[in-house]
C-alpha cells in the first residue's frame, strides 16, 4: 500500500506519512477508488477461468464401482452398478466392458479363482458365472431371494456368500448347486473370509463376527468386547459399531474394519480381538495385509497405510486426491495395488500406495485446476 502511494506524502499536524491521512475532497474519492480498482482487476485475473488449467478425467465407467477380482499381474475385473462388470488385460491400463446379462440390478461382489472361472453376485441373491473370462456370462440359482453382499471362493470349487437377513450361502461345486448354511435371521452379514476348505469367518451389522472350523456346517458367534469401548465412548445410546471388512493370513492372525473408524485384530483366531488406535472416525470397508505393508480403505477417500505388519495406521492424506466413497482394494503384490469406489472411481499404485494415479473417475486434487487445496 506505501509503495501505491508512493510521492503523495503529505503534512498532516506537522509529521510526514506514507499515507494521505485526510485527503481533501475530489482527491479522496480518488485514492481510494484506484486501490479498489486494482484490486478487482488483479482479482479477476486471478480467478479467470479462461487460464485455469483443467485436467483430463477418464472414465472407464461412470457407475458406482463396489468389486474387485485381481487374479494375477494382468487379469482384473471390476464390478458395481446396473451389472457393470468390467475387464483389463494389462493390470488396470485399459478396461473393457463385458456383458453380464445384468442390466437392472448392482453386482456388489466379483470373486474369480483363475483366468477363467470367475463370479459375480448382488441383488436378490443374483449370482452370475463365467468359465471363459468374462467373455460370456450365465446365470446361477442360488435358491434365494435377499441381496448377496459378498463373494468369497477358494478354488474352482468351494465358495461362499453372504448377505441381507443372515444369509450364508454355499458351493462345493463352483456354483451349480448352492446350499443354505444358517437360518435367517434379522441380522445384515457384510463380508466373508476363508484361509482353507474349513476355517472361516463372517462380519456383519451389530460387531458380529462368526467363526466356523467345519467349511461352514455351524458358525459360532466370536465376541469382541473391544467393540464396547467405542460405544461408551459415544454420547447417546447406541449398538456395537457394524463391521465391513475381514482379512486374515491364515488360521489365527486377522482384522476387521467398520463403522467409527474401527479397526480390530486378533492373534489367536478370534478368541479374543483388540481395538487398535483409529486413524479416523470414517467407516472403513476394506483392508488387505502383504508382508509388512497393509492398506485399509472407506468413506469420503479415506485410505490408511500400515508399514508393521498391521499394528498400526496412518492416513494417507494426499496420496488420494478424490473425495468419493472408496468400497474395495486389492493388491496383487506389496508394490501393485488398486481400489474401487464411487462415480466410476479406479485408482493404481505402483509404489505400494506412497502414490496412487486415478485412471478412472473425479480428482479433487485443486493444483491441478491452478488454484490452492483449501
């Protein structure tokens, strides 16, 4: 501002100052008008839209994205709404579009277990299969009618389902026959996991886990009393926090992630879990462990990393830049990984998620757009 009014120095009660303390009439209106003036103008300049750099967004599907089915360093699907299923034989550079038979409905989970044998189930317990790829698909009757959440297989053979209403479904032969393996019940089943043909476990609404050492003939209820100090902890009344996600290295060390930021772990095949410092308050729906490295993702483009083997997290702030619900990652090693979400959300990383690139879907990344993250 000095340097505006720089040779405009005036006598006011006998001192010199920078500034025209008490300009006479016309003179005022003057000096103060030309600094507003310059101000829009330069304003303006800066905000022009005509020189904001814009970048380039790439859809590969404009659908929400819920599934992923990494098979080896080449073979991905991908699944979510209307029945999109979508294909890359080059680990996720390029996708193509495969036709499902479904049109109407969400595929909210994909499972493959080779290059070739793959499925997909959703909305009233829809399931669909493939045996060339994806090249063609055919419907399964599962024999149900509530909403399938999630997919799990083992082999060609073996595979699981679960969902709305205490569903749990089973095949022991890649889906020609699926079998009921629990009652009904008033209770939303959100994921599934095996390490083998007979150890498993479920996680749904309300902390439930379910464990089963017999491939799923009982399951019997694990309790986890962590759960509870995060419900004392709240200021109203409430049930345990829903859980979405389960992973597990083999018969006895695992975690689950959910609702409040939760994150659990067991050291003994769930006897008993432990509620490991949260990251954040946003629900969590998806976590995978490679050696030391672990990667969890959720809502509002939540994504923690985790370089101990999983004992514990830290969120990657800028290494995401979408703001979207993330549903599902996969990583194929601990350097290759990839996740889903929202709008047609796919997202890489090469570098074991220091970094990740969005091939598919919206940045929120404001540099890009030539003004400042706020």
């Amino acid at each position: 501002m000095n340097n505006k009014h720089k040779g405009h120095h005036r006598v006011h009660n006998g001192e010199v100052g920078g500034f025209c303390i008490e300009p006479p009439g016309r003179w005022r209106c003057f000096l103060v008008f030309v600094p507003v003036l310059l101000l829009l103008v330069t304003g303006c300049e800066k905000f022009d839209r005509s020189k904001i750099k814009m970048p380039e967004f790439h859809f590969a599907t404009t659908e929400n994205l819920h599934s992923i089915a990494w098979v080896d360093a080449g073979h991905v699907w991908v699944s979510g709404n209307y029945g999109t299923i979508l294909f890359s034989p080059d680990g996720g550079a390029t996708w193509k579009a495969q036709d499902s038979g479904i049109t109407d409905q969400l595929l909210g989970c994909i499972a493959f277990a080779d290059t070739e044998k793959g499925w997909a189930a959703g909305v009233k317990a829809t399931i669909v299969h493939t045996t060339d790829g994806g090249k063609t698909w055919d419907r399964q009757h599962s024999g149900a009618e509530e909403d399938i959440h999630d997919l799990f297989f083992l082999d060609e053979s073996y595979g699981w389902a679960v969902g709305e209403f205490g569903l749990v479904l089973h095949t022991a032969d890649g889906g020609k026959t699926w079998v009921r393996q629990k009652d009904p019940d008033d209770i939303y089943y959100n994921d599934v996991f095996f390490v083998d043909r007979r150890t498993g476990w479920i996680v749904g609404e309300f902390g439930t886990i379910l464990h089963t050492k017999n491939g799923g003939a009982t399951w019997q209820v694990q309790e986890c009393l962590a759960l509870n100090d995060v419900v004392k902890d709240a200021d109203w009344d409430r049930p345990l926090p829903a859980l979405y996600g389960i992973y597990f290295l083999d018969r006895r060390q695992g975690w689950c992630v959910g609702m409040d930021g939760v994150i659990v772990k067991t050291d003994d095949g769930g006897q008993t879990w432990s509620l490991l410092t949260r990251a954040t308050d946003k629900p969590l729906y998806s976590i995978v462990i490679k050696g030391q490295k672990g990667w969890i993702v959720g809502n509002k483009g939540v994504c923690l990393m985790s370089h101990d083997g999983g004992a514990t997290w830290t969120a990657k702030d800028r290494s995401l830049t979408t703001k979207f619900w993330l549903r599902e990652i996969s990583f194929v090693d601990d350097k290759h990984g990839m996740l889903v979400g929202a709008r047609g959300t796919i997202a890489q990383t090469g570098d074991g998620g220091d970094s990740w690139v969005i091939s598919s879907g919206f940045s929120y990344d404001m540099e890009e757009f030539g003004l400042a993250d706020f």
